[in-house]
C-alpha cells in the first residue's frame, strides 16, 4: 500500500503496528517500565523510538516482540493480537536484540542457518537465502569462522543478517548501533534504509543517539519514564521547541523593521539589537527570501544572513529534561548492556 | 484489537511531506529478501532437532570437554573400584570359595564387586551430566542466546525439551564409553546379551530423561551460574551416596534405605545390574522399568509446563 492511498483512504491500510495503552509493570506493579502507551507505525516507514536509558524502550519492543507480556493493553503486530497470537507475531516480524545473540562457538554461517531452522525454513532455502543475507552485510568472507574471533561490527552484521533470515515485512532493531565506531555506525545505517527503500521494509528502532534518530527515523517517539512525551518527524520535533533561527544583519543606522517583519506568516519572534534581527520562524529557508524581500522593498540593505536549525539535541532535552538520569537498573539488564558494549568494541 | 486508534491522527502533515521519497507499491523489487516466503516447516521437531543439534555440535567439536568428562568415572573405576574393593574384605575373610561367593551374592547380588561397581558408574556419569544440563540454561540466558530462541516462534516446551535432548544423548553416549572402559578393566562379561545392554540403555536413558528435565527445570529462571553451581553440589552427591550405585543397600541403616528407595539412581543401578550381569535384584525387573518410566514422564511434563510458565515474564 502506498503512503498516498494512506492519506486518502486512511481506513484502506491498516498501520502495521496499532498499541493501545499498553503498560509494563515490574515487581508487582512497584515499577512502570511503561505506562499507558500508545502509538501507530505505517507500513513502509522507519519509526524511532527515541529515550534516555531505562526509559522503557527495550520493554516496549520486548512487548510487541511477544518475548513479554504486558501487564495491561494490548497491541496489533502485521495484524496480530501480541496477547492472543504471538506465534503469528513472531514469524511475522524480525528481531535484532540490543544484546549480541549469535553463538560464539560457532560459525556466523552455521549461526544463520540454525535462525533459519528455528523459523522453519525449508533447508533448500535456508542455505540460499543465508548466503545472500551474509552477501547483504558484507561477511561472505568471514561466513566460515567462528564468532568468538569477530569485531563488534562484524557481530552487529550477523545480528542483523539473523533478524532478516524470516523474510520479515517488519523488522524490530533494539540500540542497533550501540557502542560502535563510526564507520561501523554509517555501514549499519545504510543497511537500514537499504531495508526501507529498496526491500520494503517496515522498521522499528530504538536509540539514545539523536543524530541515529535524525537521520534515519520518518517519525520519532520520544518516550520518557514510560511515557511518550511527544511523537512527530524530525522536523516537526525539532520545530516544536522554537523554530529556525534567521539573524539578519543590516546596516547600523537604518530604521527598525521588526513590526514589519513579525507580519509574515510563518515569524514567530523578532528581535531587534545592534543592527542585528535575532528572528525564530518555522521553515526557516522559505522565510529568509520572504525577510530579504521586504527589507530590500524599503530600500534597506542586508550586509550578512545566517539560517540555524534547531538540533534535535534540543528538542530532545526539551521533553525529556536535563537534569542527569541516576536510573536504577537490575544487575543483570547491568551486565547484557556491559557485555554488549565490551564485544562491540572487540 | 476492540478499541481502534483513529489512524492518521497526528500524521496526516509528515506524511505529505515525505511522500516523495516513498516506494510505490510495484513494480516487484529484484532484490531477493522480498521473494515470497518458502513454505515453512512448523512441525515443532524441526525446531527441536536445530536446537539440540546445536548443543551436541558444541560438545562433539570440543573434545576436551568430552575426556575430560570421562576422566572422572574413569577414576572412579580404576582407582576406587580396583583400590577399595569391598569384595576382598569378603575374601579376606578365609572360608571356601563356594561360601565366599554365597556370601557375595547375598551381600552384592553378584560374586565381582568390580562389575557392582562398574554398573554404578554407568549411573554415575548420567548423573554427572544432567547435572550440568541446567548450566547451559543459565549460560544462553546469559548471553542472550535464549531470548533470541524465544523471540523466534519455536516453543517454549521445545527450547527446553532440546536442552533436555541434548543431555542425554550426551549421558548415554558417554556411559556407552565408560561400559567399554569397565569390560576392558575386567568387568564380568559372562552374562551380558544385546537384548540386555539395550534393555539397560533403555533404563538409562528414562533416568537421563527424568533427571534432566529436573536440572533444566531448576536453572529455569537463573541467570546466575554460582546459584546453580551451588544447586548442582546440593543434589548430586545426595543422589550418588543414597543410592546403590556404590554400596548395596542391604548394608545401609533403615532410614537411608527408605531414602534410596525413592532415588531414582537406585532403580536404574538395580535394572542394569540384572540385565548386565544377571545379578539377583532387589525389585523385579517389571518394577524399575516403571518406576523409572514413571519419574521420566512426570519430570519432562513438569518441565515443559513449568517452561511455559516460567521463560515468559
């Protein structure tokens, strides 16, 4: 279904996943990992779940994963029940865990091929399709080695090569590029929208890094304490704290057009101070001329013009807070995330 | 789902914005991860079998592992079943040989302690082994090997019948071995037939079972090995010493007695012996079968449904 039919006839395409007030209680219900949650995902989008650690990210994804039950709501996963149908959900859709899966002991092609048989796959297709998925993330070389003497990159590849192995519609990925270089982090990126544009594929992923968010999420979801405290594109988050920032700087002894300039649509704010216009609008590029054109139309003369977006940075700090998060974790959620981040740096 | 979230409620504006990008709905990609899903095999024994397979490809491809689990009954036979051969005491004793075969075959149900003991140890190494089989529950939970099983849609049961699989196939190749140490250290041989070693296999493979299911059914919920390791030590030795796989019952105090009549091991032991070595049993052959078919059933449906319960939070 494309995304315009969506638009159109909203009722036509059922999103791919529908959560309706779902919560996560621990401990008998002492702690709230997520409370009351609820969000749509579109079939073809990437969607990001954007949060502080111990926000309530991985139990989401481990809810709609079937590996937990909520503790109350429910959710639609590619048009299954999570409570009532999660075999259904689970041959539906990929998983790549946040923690690193494969068996060290053996080798990443036999790690591939015991996925495929825990998803059933014919053996006929099962080698076919690990060669092609191990052909995907570029470790053909390496197939026939043993995990124990992969790089953190390289672990991170299988993983995903492991979540693909179901020919999933849509596909779960927890921190994906947790703790790894650079290089490894845009290689990984690019597989994802690979995934996206030219394989179709729904995508979910959570992360705590802003720029992983910026550039690949469609839509984001920033979830707090449990909570999603705002949901909307990169742009729309990143406008909701304020807007572009056009500074225009004039000749010093020219007259003050700031009323003027706060007449056009889209300014929010005008400050004037030194010969300096200090102006917040939404759609920054398409106001600058709009500003250029007026202060010209006077007569007037702009000597320099500068355009700053907000960073997403900022949004985020906006709707999460800023003071410093001392989250109590359990020992053992301490120690996967640990191990988790030792092994990608190996 | 009954309540509906209104679709499109705060989406309508990104959405047309990023239109541009989107894929259309054809013409069909030429990449192959979106070729049509091959039928797939849902039968819950392809699961089972790529799981177990996994477990015994680990063990089979680490031979150390394999001597060094073999040392132990090795040691057991050659050293204490040479050195402490509780036969001798009975030899030792003067008489004729005719009296001092009564008295072993009163004591012992069979003239050769070596051979009693030999059949212990056959018990001995399975018990060793299922022991252990929790261990590598608490290890995939670690390393999160087992939460991808189970974000996978093979069962639950199934996850933990392999770990159960792979332990006694493990328990049974290895006391196969020890069998063959033990004829070829002097075991008395004179009665054993292949309807007896495979009646004995048969009784050692419910006790695998049972016991297994037990260890794997323990380390369910533990991520912690110390935990289990101390678990571990708890019933092991327990379940050696009370039982007949070292010294004959009839020589135990009373209330000990009662407690290796309800150890499982005692059972095996008392079936392997009869049909190994045509030794006089304290039950009939009719009764360990069932007793030990009967522990191994129970275990293995107390596993699989404690599974379902237990490995979903």
């Amino acid at each position: 279904m494309s995304r315009q039919e969506n638009v159109l006839f909203p009722e036509l395409s059922r999103p791919i996943i529908i959560v309706d007030k779902l919560s996560k209680t621990f401990n008998d219900g002492k702690i709230k990992a997520v409370d009351n949650v609820g969000f749509e995902v579109k079939e073809g989008e990437i969607f990001g779940f954007l949060g502080p650690n111990g926000a309530g990210k991985t139990t989401t994804i481990n809810m709609l994963t079937t590996l937990l039950k909520p503790s109350s709501g429910n959710a639609e996963v590619c048009g299954y029940d999570i409570r009532k149908h999660s075999n259904e959900v689970r041959r539906a859709v990929g998983v790549v865990p946040q923690e690193y899966t494969a068996d060290e002991e053996m080798t990443g092609y036999d790690n591939i091929i015991l996925c495929a048989d825990l998803y059933g796959l014919p053996r006929s297709d099962s080698k076919k399709h690990a060669d092609e998925l191990l052909g995907l993330v570029e470790l053909h070389d390496a197939a026939r080695r043993k995990v124990s003497t992969y790089s953190g990159g390289m672990r991170r590849r299988l993983e995903l090569a492991c979540g693909l192995i179901n020919y999933p519609k849509l596909l779960f990925l927890d921190e994906p590029t947790l703790g790894l270089d650079v290089q490894t982090r845009a290689a990984v990126w690019k597989y994802i929208r690979m995934l996206k544009e030219q394989y179709r594929m729904t995508l979910f992923l959570t992360t705590h890094y802003m720029e992983e968010a910026d550039t690949l999420c469609d839509r984001i979801a920033i979830i707090d304490h449990g909570h999603i405290v705002k949901t909307g594109t990169p742009e729309e988050l990143k406008a909701s704290v304020g807007g572009d920032v056009i500074t225009v700087t004039v000749k010093e002894r020219e007259p003050d057009l700031s009323p003027e300039i706060a007449q056009i649509g889209l300014v929010k704010d005008v400050k004037k101070n030194d010969g300096a216009y200090r102006i917040k609008a939404e759609l920054g590029e398409e106001t600058t001329p709009q500003i250029m054109d007026l202060i010209r139309s006077k007569g007037l003369h702009v000597t320099k013009i500068s355009l700053a977006k907000p960073t997403l940075d900022e949004a985020y700090l906006e709707f999460t807070g800023r003071e410093l998060r001392e989250e109590e974790t359990d020992r053992m959620q301490m120690f996967s995330q640990r191990l988790t981040m030792r092994r990608a740096r190996s | 789902m009954d309540e509906k979230i209104p679709p499109g409620r705060e989406t309508s504006l990104q959405q047309a914005t990023v239109q541009e990008e989107l894929p259309r709905e054809s013409p069909a990609p030429d990449q192959e991860p979106s070729r049509t899903v091959p039928r797939l095999n849902t039968s819950p024994l392809h699961g089972l079998w790529a799981l177990t397979k996994r477990d015994l490809k680990k063990w089979y491809t680490n031979p150390y592992q394999l001597l060094i689990s073999l040392i132990q009954p090795a040691v057991w036979l050659g050293l204490f079943g040479k050195a402490v051969n509780f036969g001798s005491f009975i030899s030792a004793g003067g008489g004729s040989p005719a009296q001092q075969n009564a008295i072993l075959l009163g004591i012992f149900g069979t003239t050769s302690y070596f051979s009693f003991l030999a059949c212990g140890m056959l018990a001995f190494i399975i018990l060793f082994t299922s022991a252990f089989s929790g261990m590598s529950v608490v290890f995939d939970r670690r390393f999160g090997f087992l939460n991808k099983a189970l974000s996978t849609p093979v069962g639950r049961g199934t996850v933990v019948t392999a770990k159960v699989l792979q332990s006694v196939a493990r328990s049974l190749i290895q006391s196969a071995i020890v069998l063959g140490i033990a004829v070829a250290l002097g075991m008395d041989t004179s009665q054993i037939t292949v309807l007896g070693v495979l009646g004995s296999f048969v009784l050692l493979f419910l006790m695998a079972m049972g016991l297994s299911s037990l260890f794997v059914m323990l380390a369910l919920r533990s991520s912690n090995w110390q935990t289990q390791m101390a678990i571990i030590n708890l019933l092991n030795l327990p379940l050696l010493f009370a039982s007949n796989a070292l010294f004959p019952t009839k020589l135990m105090p009373a209330w000990l007695r009662d407690v290796v009549k309800v150890n499982p091991v005692s059972y095996a032991n008392d079936g392997v012996r009869q049909l190994l070595l045509g030794a006089i049993g304290a039950n009939s052959l009719f009764v360990d079968f069932a007793y030990l078919i009967g522990f191994a059933s129970l275990f293995s449906i107390v596993g699989i449904v404690l599974s379902w319960r237990l490995l979903s939070k």
